[in-house]
C-alpha cells in the first residue's frame, strides 16, 4: 500500500502492474479472504496515488531530490567500498554464507551465476540477497546507508524528509523492517566457516560498525526510540518468529561444517537444503 503511494506523482493513472515472488503468492492470496484483503489494498492505493494532489511543493520536491542524490552518492560509495574494494571480500561472502549450497538447489529458472566464474559482479541479484539473509547479515538491505547519515550534515533536512516525502518513508520502512530481521550475535555464529579467521573478524568488524550506524541513523531519521516502534503489527510478527529461525540458524552452522568438512551423509546435504527452506519461510525475505 504504502510502496504504491511513494511512486512518483503521474506514473501510476488508474492502474499499476506488479510482479509477486513466487514464495508469497499463497501466503497472499491462498484463501479468499487474504486474496480480497490484498487486492483491495493494492486497488486503494492505485486510487489514491492517482488522485491524491501531490503530497510536497516543487521547492520541496527539488529539494528532497537534491539531499537524495547526495546520500544515494554516499552509500553507493561505502557499499562499493566494501563488496569491491576490499581484498578478501569475496573468499569471505562465500564462507561465510551457505551460497556455495544454495548455488546448488533446484529453486530457480536460472543459476545463480551467470558465468562459471566466482565474482560477485556475475552473481544473481536474488542468490545474493538470499544468502546474505540465511546467515542474518542481510547485508545488501541496509549496508551503506549508515555512513550516508553519518556524512549527511542537514539533519533537519532529512527529518522533513522522513516526516513529509512518502518515498523516503517507504524506502526507510523496508529498511527498517531487514534491519529488523537481521541479527549479527547469529551472523557470528558463522564466522568459524571461513578459513581466513583474522580477515574474518576484520571484515565483521567493518560490517558491525556499519549496522550500528545504520541502526542510530535510522532511528534519528524518524524519531523513534527503537526499531518497528510505530509499526507494532509488524514489530510482533517478527518477535513471534524470531524464537523458531535462531535454532534453525544454529543448525545450519553445524551442518554446513560438517558438509565441507567432506562429510558424506546424505541427510547433512538434506538438513542444509531444508533449513535454508524453512529460513526462507521464517524470515520472508528470500531475495
């Protein structure tokens, strides 16, 4: 609802289209009633977007855009920064996430790489994501927008902007909904997986410094005291979850270890693939 209303003033007249994940297709429209509610929701939203008067003035507007641009320039450049120009980076991602594994599950129409080589830069967007979200880094979600805030200087700027700007305040709810779902104490749990230890913590270390600025960043931005404060449906959906996804994480750990470890059970490379399913499931966000 609230993404429909954040499209820019004269895309959406009358209509909109929008592609749903395969993985959320039952979970939205699996019964009449949920379908109804979703379709409604959706349908709403289109009327308001189409005849809602613009919600800011042109000054603002040129503004915003502006400030955005800047930040967008920012986090551009601390995410680069850290998936491209650090040494190790990549060695690191692949040991520390169970992409290896999910390289090799029958879930998609295309692989995850679209060569046979192993850089970044020729993986898929969703393996990527989806990777990330298994080992709770969720990484690709917030990484880069904590130094954007840090750097930003015009903080009351970007609180009129948080308040008033319907496209910030999507963008910064789906953040603030990952930076919820994300857990570095579990991402931790995973470090052992990677061969380089000391780069290991290097890099985690990066990656921790860059949540927590992200995190006060965000809470700065609207105001809040903590997380999913002013959006308690969402805040209790995810606290009910988060008990069932940590055993299954730690779970995970251990039998990834054990698989590249060479051990040949065959129920080690099934608990892998299911895990990683019901991980999926839990967090609902796949990539």
């Amino acid at each position: 609802f609230k993404a429909i209303q954040a499209q820019p003033r004269g895309s959406v007249q009358g209509r909109i289209r929008i592609t749903e994940q395969g993985e959320v297709i039952a979970a939205k429209f699996g019964t009449r009633d949920v379908a109804m509610t979703n379709l409604e929701a959706m349908t709403s939203a289109t009327l308001l977007a189409s005849l809602e008067p613009e919600g800011v003035s042109a000054k603002d507007a040129a503004r915003f855009a502006a400030a955005m641009d800047e930040l967008s320039k920012n986090a551009f450049t601390a995410y680069r920064d850290l998936v491209y120009g650090t040494e190790g980076f990549k060695e690191f991602f692949r040991q520390l996430t169970p992409i290896q594994e999910i390289s090799g599950l029958k879930i998609g129409s295309r692989p995850a790489s679209r060569t046979k080589s192993t850089a970044i830069e020729d993986l898929r967007a969703i393996p990527w994501v989806f990777s990330w979200a298994q080992s709770r880094v969720m990484l690709p979600g917030w990484y880069g927008f904590g130094h954007a805030i840090a750097a930003f200087e015009d903080k009351a700027l970007l609180a009129d902007m948080a308040q008033h700007w319907s496209f910030l305040q999507s963008a910064l709810a789906n953040l603030e909904m990952v930076l919820a779902k994300s857990d570095l104490g579990i991402a931790a749990r995973y470090l052992p997986l990677v061969e380089d230890q000391a780069k290991a913590e290097t890099l985690f270390g990066r990656i921790r410094e860059g949540w927590s600025l992200t995190h006060y960043g965000l809470l700065a931005a609207t105001g809040q005291s903590r997380l999913l404060e002013r959006s308690p449906t969402t805040e209790t959906s995810i606290r009910l979850r988060l008990p069932y996804i940590e055993p299954l994480n730690l779970l995970q750990v251990e039998l990834l270890k054990r698989y590249r470890a060479g051990e040949d059970d065959a129920r080690i490379k099934e608990g892998i693939e299911l895990s990683i399913n019901a991980i999926a499931t839990a967090l609902r966000n796949s990539g």
